[in-house]
C-alpha cells in the first residue's frame, strides 16, 4: 500500500506546488478522493486483527508518512511542521482514526446484509457439529463458546468506545455543574458580605 501511496503522491505533487497549482480546498479534495482510498484499500480487513482490535501504529506507520507528505505538499509547509498542526489544519483526521472508522463502517454495513447471516447459520451449525463430535470421545471437555465474527467483535468495540465517550461526556458535564454551583455559591457570598 505504501508504495501505491507514494506513487499518488508524487502524481499529486507534479500537480500542487507553492507559487502554481490548484487550490488549497482542491488539492484536499483530489486527496480525499483518490489518495486517501489508495493507501487505505482493503483497510476493513488488513487493519483489523482477528480478536477486533487494531493493528499496532508501526504497520501504519509507512502509509502514515505517505499521508503527512500528501498534507505537507497540499499546504506548502515545511518538513519540521507538526503532522498534528497539519490535520488540523487540512480538517483531515489522523490515518488511524479514519481507518477505525472504516472498519467500523464496515461491520455495521455488513452486520444486517444477508449473506452474512448465512454465513454465520452455517457456522453456527458447523459448530455445534463440531462440538457433538468432540463430546462423543474421551473425558468431558469444556464447554465451547460459540466464536464471534470479526463485524461482532467490531461492533462490540465500537459500542464499548461510544460508552467510554459517553462517561466522559457524562463526567465532564458533572464538573462543569460543580463549577457553576461553586462559582453561583461564592458569587452569593461575595453579594450578602457587600450588603
């Protein structure tokens, strides 16, 4: 994927420069457009590791830089200028969090679709056919739980992530009344000290 990413960026680049080219709001959009999906191709399944999580940041890390030479090229900036300042500024989320994103669109979008519920019929049946044949010899075993598919387990961490930013919004907000009940309550005394 990365050297695809380079290939798109150095067709970018022959496009963009600081004193001619297209637009600041255009070169992200080409970006967005044909870049972007090049480094991320297939990112629902190469991103994402059989127990649901994500893959660590040092597989990322070769398309990352493609990114940030795209981002550095689209604004005209400097090597030295931070890959954080850079998204900020194009409104480009970090590479990480738009695959996330994509893995996680993925699972919702592939959740309801009938084939997959076929799928997961027929490997249900399969394995509790298993689990009748290994039941059948030797000692007892330990019961079997039934394998979660990797759109399960992606939406269980998406709903675990909404609950976490959930708590934190929650939390947030009982600070934020604590706050104006202290500054409500010192403002009260400052006013019956002063009459």
């Amino acid at each position: 994927m990365a050297s695809k990413g380079e290939e798109a960026f150095k067709a970018l680049a022959r496009i963009l420069a600081l004193t001619w080219g297209i637009s600041v709001r255009k070169s992200k959009l080409i970006y967005s457009a044909v870049v972007r999906p090049i480094i991320t191709y297939g990112a629902q399944i190469w991103a994402t590791q059989p127990d649901g999580s994500t893959i660590t940041p040092t597989k990322i890390t070769p398309i990352q830089k493609v990114q940030n030479k795209c981002l550095r090229k689209i604004l005209g900036t400097y090597k030295r200028t931070p890959v954080k300042a850079l998204e900020k500024e194009c409104e480009i989320p970090p590479l990480d969090l738009h695959i996330d994103s994509l893995a996680l669109q993925w699972a919702i979008k592939v959740r309801d679709h009938p084939i997959t519920e076929e799928i997961r019929k027929n490997t249900y049946k399969l394995w509790t056919e298993a689990r009748k044949r290994n039941s059948q010899r030797g000692r007892p075993k330990k019961k079997l739980e039934k394998p979660l598919s990797r759109s399960e387990q992606l939406l269980e961490r998406a709903e675990d992530i909404v609950q976490r930013y959930k708590a934190k919004q929650h939390q947030s907000h009982q600070q934020l009344n604590i706050r104006t009940i202290q500054y409500k309550s010192r403002v009260l005394k400052e006013v019956l000290n002063n009459t």
